[in-house]
C-alpha cells in the first residue's frame, strides 16, 4: 500500500483529535470526580447508580414517615403519662375525702376538684400531633375523637390506629377508646369501664348530701378500685407507646444501613478513583504531546517544504 503526503496528514490529524478528545475527557472526569457522567460512559455502571439512587430516594422518604411516627408516638407517650398523673391526684384527692371529719362543703370542694381533672384529662384525650392529626384518634378522625355528652363521654374516631409508611410499619396514632373507654369494670368485668366514668361515679358519689361515714368510705373503696383499674389500663398502654418507640429506633438504624449500603454502591457504580484518574490524565497528556510532535514533523515532510 503507497502512503502518500496526503493520508499522512489525515492520519497525525486523526490521531490528535482522538488524542484531543481523550484528554478532554480525563480533565472532566478528574473536574466533576465521576467516572461515569452519562449512560453512554458505562451503561451497566449507570444502571446501578440509578437503582442506588432510587433506594436512597426510599430510605429518605421512609425517614420522613420514621419522623412523624416518633414524633406522634412521643406526644403520646407524654400525654399518657399527664393522663396517669392526673388520675393519681384525683386519686389523693378521693382518698381526702374518707376522712370522717369532713362535711357535706369538703366534700363538695373536694368532688368540684375531681371534676377539673376530668375535664382535663378530656382534653388530654384529644390531643395533637401539632398537624392536625389525633393522637387517639384511631383509624382517623376530623374532630375531637371523645366528645362529652349527657350519658358520659363516647368515642366518635375509628377505632384502630392508623401506620406510617415506612418499610416496616409504625404507629402514628392509638386507638382512644380501648386507652380511655374500654377498661374492664371490676365491678362486671364483663362490662367496660372508662376513666371517665370511674371519676363521675366519685364526683356524684361525693355530691349526695348527709351521708354517713360508712357510706362516704364504700364510695371512695369503690372509687379508688375504678381508679387503679383505669389507671394500669392507660399505663399499659403507655408501655406500648414506649416499645412502639423503641422499635421505631431499630427501624431507624436498619433504614440508615439501607441508605448508607446504597450510597456506597452509587459511589462504587460512578465515582472515580483520584490516584487511577490522575495517572491516566498523565498519560493522557504525555501522548497529546507526542500526537503534537509527531504532527508537527508530518507538516515539514511535504514535497512543497522540501523544495523551498
């Protein structure tokens, strides 16, 4: 095959472009610190940095709904725990009023006391997230889930609790009737018992004038079993928002390993390796050198130069 002037020159041409080019594509690998910027760059290597990516996405979002449900069970937690104090002050408080030197106005006094807990205690029952939603509020509610009425406090939400979607499910709220209603009487265990209704059994128990000591004594005996009843009912209760936040922090944990795991494999599909990339820029360079020496020599072997 006879190599003329002309195929020389196309060839050294075409030699600096691709030597141009590659060098090119070094410095922007070692600028942006990816090995892989297009899918066109490695096609199976994009492919998983994009599935990496997607899992990361998850695990964020999983986060989010993590968050919300700790935060809901953390609010629930606390608020249990205002309604078991309440219910032991109104404890004491029943407690006072067996004492035999007590008239009919302490007794009253001491029932108007009780009645304030409760209808703290109520509002404590419908509390919020601070987003709207019902801490016990069950499956959902618009509206405040327990509403008082003429034949005592009744449940308006859904009963149930509602989960947060984070991979492994957790609660953003507790089921407001079995915590507040649904005690069993000890009188009837067959029959349910709210926290309610075991204070206005004292509170009216209390407010019957000219009773004797004997009597006042079987309301409080009676008053003080309701009270222990409903009382280890919410603490239980309690307990359970506590493991439910326990296990939101192994859920959190095993959701941080997920995300870092697919950090890790979005990093291996696509980062690239510093030391590598610098010495093949190196080399890159030291052939873009010799493509430009070479072609500067190809330049001076025309005919035409070697004539002048």
């Amino acid at each position: 095959m006879r190599i003329n002037t002309y195929m020389a020159y196309e060839t050294s041409i075409s030699q600096l472009q691709s030597r141009q080019a590659s060098l090119t594509r070094a410095q922007e690998q070692l600028t942006s610190g990816k090995r892989v910027d297009r899918a066109s760059d490695d096609p199976a290597a994009a492919a998983r940095a994009e599935r990496a990516l997607a899992a990361i996405g998850r695990a964020d979002a999983n986060k989010r709904a993590l968050d919300a449900s700790r935060n809901s069970m953390t609010l629930t937690e606390s608020a249990l725990g205002d309604a078991g104090e309440m219910l032991q002050q109104a404890r004491e408080l029943a407690i006072s009023a067996g004492n035999g030197s007590l008239v009919d106005s302490d007794r009253l006094t001491i029932a108007n006391a009780i009645r304030g807990l409760r209808n703290d205690l109520l509002a404590v029952a419908n509390r919020t997230d601070g987003a709207g939603r019902y801490l016990f509020g069950g499956q959902g509610a618009d509206s405040p889930p327990l509403v008082d009425g003429p034949g005592g406090v009744q449940y308006f939400g859904t009963t149930g609790e509602q989960l947060a979607a984070s991979g492994e499910t957790t609660p953003l709220t507790v089921d407001g009737n079995a915590a507040f209603l649904a005690t069993p009487d000890p009188a009837d265990p067959t029959q349910p018992l709210s926290v309610f209704a075991a204070l206005d059994r004292i509170i009216n128990g209390l407010l019957v004038p000219g009773q004797t000591s004997t009597q006042v004594a079987d309301i409080v005996s009676t008053g003080l079993g309701d009270i222990d009843a409903t009382g280890a009912n919410l603490a239980q209760w309690r307990a359970r928002t506590g493991e439910a936040l326990n296990r939101i922090d192994g859920v959190e944990s095993r959701l941080s390993q997920s995300k870092l795991d697919a950090q890790r494999d979005r990093s291996n599909a696509e980062d690239l390796d510093l030391i590598e990339a610098i010495s093949d820029f190196q080399n890159q360079q030291t052939g873009y050198d010799a493509a430009l020496k070479m072609f500067s020599t190809v330049q001076r072997m025309s005919l035409f130069d070697y004539l002048k």
